[in-house]
C-alpha cells in the first residue's frame, strides 16, 4: 500500500485518544528524542503512582477534551479508585465530558451513580440522555434499550452517530439492533460519521458480514477513513479481519501504521512492535507540524500500551513527560495497561 496517496489525517490527538466520544468533540511539543531513554530496561510498575497523578489531573483540566480522555482511561483500565472524581463531571458544563462520564458509570457498573443516571434521562441534550440509557441498561436496567436502540432514526446525524455506538456498546445481538445498524447505515441520509460509526457496532457485535465494509475503509485514499477501518477491524477479531490489519503494517503514512500495529496489539499479536519501535530508532517524528507530531505520540503511546513488550516499554518514561497533556495521558493509560496484564 505504500503507493497509496498519502492524504494525512485531520484528527486531532483528543479524537485518537478519545475514539469512542470522538463523535462529541469539537474539533510546543518536542520531537521524540532517540538519546533520551536509558537502553536499560524499565520497571513500569513503578511508573504506575506518575499514571495516576497524570490522569488525576486530567480529570480536573481545563481543556474539556483532556478531562474527557482522562474519563476515558479510567473507564479503559478500570481505575475504579478515580470514579468518585468521575461521578462528579456528569455534572460538568461540557457535553463531551458528562457523556464521558455517564459511559464510565455504565462501562464500569458504577452503581453509586445510578440516581445520578435517572436524573441525566432529562438532560436537554439528547447525547446525554441516551447515553445515560445505555449506562442505566449496563446496571440491569434493559428497559433503556429502547431509548438508544430508537435515537438511530434521528435526524440529528452526531446523535444518530452516537446511539450507533452505545448500540455496538451494548453487546445485544439481537436481530432488532442489528437491523436498525444495517438500516442506518444504509440510509442515504447518513453521512460518513454515522455510516462508519453503525458499521463498527456492527463489527463490535461480532457481524462477521461487515467485512467486506470495513475493507473498503482499509483502501480508502483518506487516512482518518483507514484508521476508522482499522479500529473496527481490530473490534470485528476474526482471523481475516486480523490478517487485514497485518496489511496496514506497510500503509505509506505513519499514523496508520501506528494504529494497525496498537489493534493488533489488541489481538494479542505483537507483530507491529517494528513499526513503532521506528518512531524512536529512526526519528520518523522530525519535521512533523505540532498537530501532526501530538498525534502520532498519542498513536505510538496507545500502540505500546496495547503491545507491551520491553524494548517498547522503555520509552514509557519519556512519554509520560511529554509536553502534550494528550500524550501523557495516552502513556498513562499505556502504563495501566501494562501493570493489568501482569
């Protein structure tokens, strides 16, 4: 694929990170240095007090997106211990992050919340209220199915998006969810947002005939379309879907690459270690603007995260320095990762 034109991604580092409530955010750092990391290896269990300091602030950033990623760690890594802090921003003015929160609560089973759930059903954004549905449905309340299962009809395409999600979310696999993904995402109505985040529930839910969907992502000539392929790719699991990613290992653009090797990672398959490890060896970060270089260390923390093999895992101190609060919370998450597989 390496002639593929390169048309770089437009995501910003929040959405690479965030990619669940993606659809919801409103859109100097350094170079990764190659001479900054001891070739010795590092104990990341003793990196894990610096994660949570880092994701402790997070919570309480000013950037909403930085607070919204922070959420996200927490629900990803099951931090309960930092769920107090969250139960408090579904309460918060930004809309991104109550949503944040409220899947938290559903994700995790926070049943301390639960009031707090029924009380957000009356939001004034219709975001908030179906997500509040979906936690409720995660804390034995299936009644709430409905009121997320029926908000795909919207016209409203960021909530028709995001009930696609919580669908996928979900994990019911009956044919009236399923039909009303496939129905959303043939509705000539629905734009590229909705029709790529129905067909990832699909994929999530374990619809093996979505395949074909998600490769025509993979080949798409825009990179955000493959690294949206790729995500889905990685929640479909098959061993094609797997076989699929392993091709994204030779894409011509870096931040593709980054995020086939972190899915595959995913699946328990560390063949994408090479790829990322050239970030470091090869300095493939110089000359990169300073979105662009946010994003592919957000891309690289996520990948080592997922991985977790040494000679990556070194690079884990450095990360977590960085200067973008996006990257250190990245590599926090990375560091979490890693003490919950051992």
């Amino acid at each position: 694929m390496k002639n593929m034109p390169k048309k770089i991604s437009r995501l910003p580092a929040a959405a690479v990170l965030f990619g669940c409530v993606v659809l919801l955010v409103v859109g100097c750092d350094k170079a990764l240095q190659t001479n900054t990391v001891s070739p010795g290896d590092v104990s990341v269990n003793s990196l894990v007090p610096e994660a949570f300091r880092i994701v402790q602030q997070g919570l309480a950033d000013n950037d909403p997106q930085v607070r919204a990623n922070a959420i996200e760690v927490v629900a990803a890594t099951k931090t309960v211990p930092l769920m107090p802090k969250v139960q408090r921003l579904l309460s918060d003015q930004s809309v991104p992050v109550r949503f944040s929160a409220i899947l938290a609560v559903g994700d995790l089973k926070y049943g301390l919340a639960e009031n707090e759930l029924m009380q957000l059903l009356k939001d004034n954004d219709p975001n908030v209220v179906i997500a509040a549905a979906y936690s409720l449905t995660r804390l034995a309340r299936p009644e709430y199915l409905k009121v997320f299962q029926n908000a795909v009809a919207t016209d409203d395409q960021t909530v028709r998006a995001n009930a696609a999600l919580l669908l996928g979310k979900s994990g019911d696999r009956s044919a009236l969810t399923q039909q009303a993904l496939w129905w959303t995402l043939r509705r000539k109505d629905s734009n590229d947002k909705v029709r790529f985040q129905a067909a990832e529930a699909l994929a999530m839910l374990g619809d093996q005939t979505i395949y074909p969907k998600l490769w025509a992502m993979l080949i798409s000539a825009y990179a955000d379309d493959r690294v949206v392929g790729i995500r889905a790719m990685g929640a479909l699991g098959t061993e094609q879907a797997k076989n699929a990613l392993i091709t994204m290992l030779d894409d011509g653009v870096l931040e593709v690459r980054l995020a086939a090797a972190e899915q595959l990672g995913k699946l328990q398959d560390p063949i994408g270690e090479p790829e990322v490890l050239q970030v470091f060896t090869k300095n493939l970060t110089a000359g990169l603007d300073k979105e662009s270089l946010e994003r592919v260390n957000v891309l690289t923390a996520l990948a080592i995260g997922q991985i977790g093999t040494k000679p990556l895992t070194k690079y884990l101190p450095q990360l977590l320095k960085d200067e973008s609060g996006f990257v250190r919370i990245a590599a926090a998450k990375a560091v979490f990762q890693y003490a919950m597989r051992r």
